[in-house]
C-alpha cells in the first residue's frame, strides 16, 4: 500500500467519512479547509470524492517533502503533523488523532508507526534528478 494512501485512508475515517456528515455531504474525506469553492464552514467542497481524495493526498504529499508553509518535512514527526492537521487550537482532539492514525497506518504498512516516527521514515522522499 502506498504510505500516503493509508494516512490519508486513516483520516478519511477518524473525520468520520459517512452519508450526512460534512466531509461525506462535501465529497471531503480529510475535512479540508480554505480552497476555493467552501461551505458555511469555510470547509472545501469538491465536485467528486476522487477531486477530494486526490486534494488531501496532495496536502500529504506537500507536508511529507517539506513543500508547503507549515514548515514540517521529512525530518519532521507524526505528531508534528497532527498538531499542524488538526491543531489542538481549533478544538481537536490531536493526540487521540495522532494515535489512530499512527494504528492505522501501523496495520496498513505492516511497521510500527509512532508519534515519534518521521514522515521520511513513512515516506521517504526521492530526489527528482
């Protein structure tokens, strides 16, 4: 299984991807924010849940290689991850998070995932030359 894909398997379900819930209603599985067409929320909306799935890969993939304004990569740990995803300032339960995530990834990959593990460590990242 790709690494990204069982992170992102992992917060499709802890955002509780199922019919009535915003990131169902939203095609939104990772609850994205601030994009281009919102709702009320200020939540992303897409077209399709493969338009949704595919943005919340990409902010994966941004934040495992260190392209994006967070600051984290490669170098960084899950927890910093969680704490940036779901930062415990917007009310979200982010160790709880971190460690489902980190479960789930662990079975989806077959190695032990911790909050200590690098996102290099999960994903490493491969020179483009």
């Amino acid at each position: 299984m790709n690494p990204l894909e069982s992170i992102a398997d992992a917060i499709q379900m802890f955002e509780g991807w199922h019919p009535g819930t915003r990131s169902y209603r939203n095609r939104n599985p990772g609850n994205l924010e601030g994009g281009e067409k919102v709702d009320a929320k200020n939540y992303d909306v897409f077209n399709t849940f493969t338009e949704g799935y595919q943005a919340l890969l990409n902010e994966l993939g941004a934040k495992f290689s260190g392209n994006n304004r967070h600051g984290i990569g490669p170098n960084s740990t899950m927890s910093d991850l969680m704490n940036i995803y779901a930062p415990p300032s917007d009310n979200n339960p982010t160790t709880a998070y971190c460690l489902f995530i980190c479960h789930w990834a662990s079975q989806a990959l077959g190695s032990t995932i911790s909050p200590s593990t690098t996102l290099g460590e999960i994903w490493p990242v491969k020179n483009s030359s």
